[in-house]
C-alpha cells in the first residue's frame, strides 16, 4: 500500500523569484530536503561483457558523488542560511558537473566494444527536493542525547559523521552534555545520523486493513515448498558492498547489510569464491548468499561502524538488530510446474532508491506478526504488545532462460502477473518467499523516538531511511543436485526441507549458524499456517489478521523445522497461540489468553520457553516454534565483527524466573507435612 505523503517531493527550486528562493532557503536550513539524482544504472539495459566491469565502477561512483554531495548539504546549515544561492551553487553545480563527466566515461566505455548509449547527457542533472520531514519533531525529539554524548564525543568528527544537518547549534564540537538540547533542536529530518527516520514514517498496524491477495492455482500449478535454514546473521557478518550491483567497489552500498548463507561475500568475491565459500546455511549444498539492509534502533549506541563509510558517516547509525528469526521458502508457480534455477543466477528485489525514484520497483513488505494479511509498502509499522516486526520479500519468479545477470540487474528476470503467468517467453523458476522477524517494541512518537526508540532500514544517504527503499538480495549458489531436488520437491507438490535432503520432509526452519550464538526461538507454533494454500501471503489464510504469539525470552536455539501443517510453509505466523511455561511439555490450552482473530495481540510473556518440544511439535517434525536444536557454539569475536542487537536471556535470567517457583514447591511440601503430623497426633 504505497501512501503519496511520503513520495510527493517538490523543486525546492521551481520558482525563481526572491520569494521562492527564500523559502526553498528556509526549506534547507530546516534540514528537510534531500538531493534527487536521475538514476543512470536503471537506463542501461544492455552493456557488453567487455565493458560490465568500468561500467560498474562508474555507476558507483556516481552513488558516491550523491552521498558526498548530500553530505555537504547537510552540513552547510549556517551557509544556505545566509545565502539562499548557496546550495546551487556550491553542491548542486559541481555534482552536475562531475556526473557529467562520470557518464560521458560509461559511454565511451560502452562505445569502445558496442554501440554508444544515446541520451544519457540530461541524466546529469540533479533537483533538490522537499523530503516531505518538515514539520516534524525531530527529537524532543529524535533521542537528543545521542548527538552529543554518543555521537560527538571526538568533536573533529563531527563533520564526517553530516551532524550539522541536524540543526544542533553552535558550540558543539566537544559533543558533551548537549544531548537535550541537541534533540529540541535538530528539525525536520530527526534520526540519529541526521537523515531520518521521522514519526510520519510510521503508522499503526491495527488501522490497516487486510490487502493481501493471491493468485488462483490451476489443474498444472506447482503446489510444493522448499524451505532452507541459514541462521539469522547471529555471527555479526556485515558490510557496505553489494557484489551484485557494485563488484569490485567498496561500500558500494553505502549501507550495511546482514549475511547469512555464503559466508564469503565481498565486494571481490568472484563466482569461484562464492562456490568455494562456506555456507551457515544447514544442508551444505546451498551456498546461496542472502542479504538485505540491516535495521538499526536510533538509540544513541555507537556501533563499529558508527565513523566508518556505509555507516555513521552515511547517516546510518545506531544500534543494529539480530533477527529473531529468518525462514526462506522456495514457492511454485500457480499456472505451471517450475523450472530449475541456473547457478550464479543474481536477483535484487525491491529499489534501494525508491525514495526518490519513484515505486516502480518498490517491493518492500512491512507488517506484523499476527497481521501479516496487512502489508504495508511505504511505513513501517507500529506492532501492539506481544506482536513482532516482519519485513517479508516476494523475489521475482520469471527467467529470460538464457542470462544469471543483465546491465541494470532486473530485465534477465520479472514478476509473474496477477494470475500467475511468467510473459515475454520467460520461464517460471522457484519464488523465493523470505520473511524476517524482529523483536522491536512499538516507538514512541509523541516523544519523537525518546522512550522507545524509532527503527528504521540502513539506506542510502539521500533515501532518509524511507521504508519504501527496503529490498533483498539473493545470488543462488544451491548445488545443482539439490537444485534438481528443490525443483522436484515443488513441482511434485511436496513440502521439503533442505536440512531434510529434501524429500517429503516435515522439517525447515530459521537454522543457526555453525559454532554460533543460538537464535532466539521463532513464534510460530506448529500448525501456524490456517491452512491457508499460499505461501507468500505470511499468516494471513483467514483473512482475519490471524493470530499472533507472545515473543518468548529467546533462551533455546530454533532447530530445523517448518510450518508443515500447511501445503505452503510461507506463511509463518497466521494462528499462533500462546507459549507454553516453563515446565510444560505440552502446547497449551488455546484459550488460555490467546487472539480470537479480531487483530489484537497477545502481551509477551516473561517466562522462558520450555526447551522440550510439545508432543505436536515432535510428531510433525517442528513447526518454526520448536525450541530444541543445535547446542550453541562459542560467541564472535567482538574485536572482529559490529555488535548486533544483545539477546536477553540465557541461565541468569532463567535462574531468575524459577527460584520462586522452587522456593514456592518446597513450602507447599512442608505445609502437607505439618498438617499430617497435626492429623496424626489429632487421631
């Protein structure tokens, strides 16, 4: 559901008289405008394997002129303020000016071994734009202290970091005890990099109503599943590359992204290294590399990253957040029986420009669990109490049949149509369906983020963490054996799970790394899935926002296991009920504090989950909610990765919630044995 407010930007420079350069001044000193460049990369649809690598280094660098220009923008605050001229002609001339020069190098590129490009010249140019952030309160604001107690604390930093941008006064360079003051101040943009998020990024999940839809399956659909288990990134594996659409360039993403599955992905990977590579993924045939932007809490934590490039001085700071659980999912196709996929095929989802691009690529999912027949395109949404964060991405599922890749990384594959039908001659291939769930409470917007902090999606600097620009990407390095087997498994109409060896598995579930830190414990119990016949609609096979399950504190690690109640896995976390206590071993009584399907969560509960499987878990096999598993291995390094977001828990904890329960067992005995003496000596 793509809302305009957030998308209609205007010229701040449309209008050239002295009253419409005063208040397009007004505009940028408040912080709320950002730099709208025509993006170059979607026109080449067609550039020779000759010219793929310089191309590739040009078109990055053209994202590197745009951030570094929306640095300077954002740190020219007192400048634009007294020349309202300023701005045009210090950032946004000379940025003309070096992309000019920047695509003239494509062309001749291009032209060395083919046809030159025609047209390309106007793309130049770039607007700035109204980023539709004014008005709001930035940090009463955005987490006032965390500009100067956390964030500025070496003052030489601070221009690197673009906090100038915000608005926060003169005198800050020590960045000490400013905090408050530095939140009332910092405007329109808010976030703590400067660029967003703002509250009217946000929007409560309970006033959406239901949008999903699906496609029909006919006589020759392909109705089966293949899930794969590759761990939630517990092991800290990020970087600012993208080896799909920058390779060879680093921080060619200008944001950081989580990895799981291939373990050898960099900017320099070659295809050999990504086949040699390990893989956290649990059946070792798939070494596919799956990666999105990370989401990060805008609560003043100073990550690794916090002054290097993709990072803090992008603009992307804060504290990142592990998923609590990742579950990807193979589908078919609704009109025909599917086609294998051919290694080394490369798939990006979603536009990490939509912001100013447009939603023509946009395919950002954001819901809740327990609301998943809502989906949300352009907010993210406000979850109730005992409802989790899901981002879910729906890759595109047409092969031209011949190329892994093309220039601008979208025309070798597409989206099938509303009925399921791959067009143009392509191919169905198997969709990959992945869902992410966070263990994220609700902002607090009255306050702008200061109670509970806002989240938001790594972006590109100009992007200002939009939810729109929320995208995957998926490099599929699956052994061709079980490749053949996937396809098998789908086409056959079986549910299988690579852990399993595919086969008529009852398994597949959100694995953990080797030799990591357990996940914590998925929220779906077994049977999750309403039945429902279509995987990518994520829990919503009533129609009635389903129901949702308490996170549980996450002391057990999530073993292999699936939702394989339903003939589609996908749909994770439609009818889920509360989880069981401590001490029990079988699943509880659903009407026992659960959702009836009116939408309204269940409140988390504090006690840890038991770590024997309910007698219905271990008779199917596990759904996503099993709580045995893999024995967690050793912790990274915290010298060698970011720290994601801490996981609560674990035998402190747990020690914690059962003493009283044991002190309590053993009055409750010496009472039965005092009142049988008092009896005896009664009698």
């Amino acid at each position: 559901m793509l809302g305009g407010g957030g998308l209609v930007a205007a010229n701040v420079y449309a209008t050239a008289s002295e009253s419409g350069q005063t208040q397009a001044g007004q505009v940028l000193a408040s912080g709320a405008a950002t730099i709208d460049c025509p993006d170059v990369g979607s026109q080449l649809t067609a550039v020779p394997d000759e010219a793929k690598a310089e191309v590739d280094k040009e078109l990055a660098l053209l994202d590197k002129q745009i951030a570094e220009a929306y640095q300077r923008l954002q740190q020219s605050t007192q400048a634009i303020q007294q020349d309202g001229a300023f701005a045009e002609n210090s950032i946004m001339n000379p940025l003309k000016e070096k992309r000019a020069a920047t695509i003239e190098r494509i062309a001749i590129a291009v032209d060395r071994v083919g046809d030159r490009p025609q047209g390309l010249e106007p793309f130049a140019a770039c607007i700035l734009r109204a980023s539709g952030n004014q008005g709001e309160q930035g940090g009463d604001g955005q987490n006032g202290d965390q500009g100067g107690e956390d964030q500025q604390q070496d003052g030489d930093n601070q221009d690197n970091q673009g906090q100038d941008g915000q608005n926060q006064g003169e005198g800050q360079d020590n960045g000490q005890g400013q905090g408050d003051e530095q939140g009332d101040q910092q405007g329109g943009n808010g976030g703590q990099g400067g660029n967003g998020p703002v509250a009217a990024d946000f929007v409560d999940i309970k006033s959406v109503q239901p949008n999903v839809q699906s496609a029909r399956k006919q006589g020759n659909a392909s109705r089966g599943t293949f899930s794969t288990a590759c761990g939630v990134n517990a092991n800290g594996l990020f970087n600012s590359d993208n080896v799909i659409v920058a390779p060879g360039v680093t921080n060619g993403a200008h944001h950081f992204h989580d990895y799981v599955g291939n373990q050898d992905n960099n900017a320099f990977a070659s295809d050999q290294d990504l086949a040699n590579g390990d893989t956290s993924c649990e059946n070792k045939g798939d070494k596919s590399s799956y990666f999105w932007p990370v989401i990060r809490l805008q609560n003043g934590a100073q990550e690794q990253d916090a002054g290097s490039p993709g990072g803090g001085i992008e603009g992307n700071a804060g504290e990142i957040v592990t998923p609590k659980q990742v579950t990807m999912t193979f589908v078919g196709n609704p009109q025909s029986k599917v086609t294998e996929m051919p290694k080394l095929l490369r798939i990006i989802t979603g536009d990490a420009k939509a912001f100013v691009n447009g939603n023509a690529n946009a395919n950002a999912s954001w819901s809740c669990t327990g609301f998943e027949d809502r989906q949300l395109k352009d907010k993210y949404p406000l979850c109730p109490q005992g409802s989790d964060v899901v981002r879910t991405f729906k890759f595109q599922s047409c092969w031209d049949g011949n190329n892994i890749d093309s220039a601008n990384h979208r025309t070798h594959v597409a989206f099938a149509d509303a009925n399921g039908v791959c067009g143009n001659g392509f191919k169905a291939i198997p969709q990959l369906v992945q869902r992410i769930v966070y263990d994220i409470d609700a902002p607090s917007l009255n306050d702008g983020g200061r109670t509970t902090p806002l989240f938001a999606v790594d972006s590109f600097p100009e992007q200002l963490h939009k939810p729109v620009t929320d995208h995957g990407d998926f490099i599929n390095v699956f052994d061709e054996d079980l490749m053949g087997e996937m396809v098998d498994c789908i086409n056959g109409g079986r549910k299988c799970d690579a852990a399993d060896g595919a086969g008529d598995g009852d398994g597949g579930g959100a694995g953990e790394e080797p030799g990591n830190s357990p996940s914590p414990t998925p929220e779906n119990p077994p049977g999750g899935n309403n039945g429902d016949d279509d995987p990518a609609d994520n829990g919503n096979g009533n129609g009635n926002g389903g129901e949702n399950t308490p996170s549980p504190t996450p002391t057990a690690t999530a073993p292999s296991g699936g939702n394989n109640q339903d003939e589609e896995p996908a749909d994770n976390g439609a009818e889920n009920t509360e989880k069981p206590s401590t001490d029990s071993t079988q699943a509880p009584d659903p009407a026992d504090g659960e959702d009836k399907g009116n939408g309204e969560a269940v409140p988390k509960t504090d006690s840890s989950p038991s770590a024997v499987q309910s007698d219905e878990a271990a008779a199917t096999g596990g759904d996503d909610n099993d709580l045995g598993g893999a024995v967690p291995g050793p912790e990274p390094s915290s010298a060698s990765v970011l720290e994601p977001q801490a996981t609560s828990g674990g035998l402190a904890d747990t020690g914690t919630q059962l003493w009283p329960a044991a002190a309590g067992a053993l009055l409750l005995l010496a009472g039965f044995v005092l009142l049988r003496r008092i009896n005896s000596r009664q009698t």
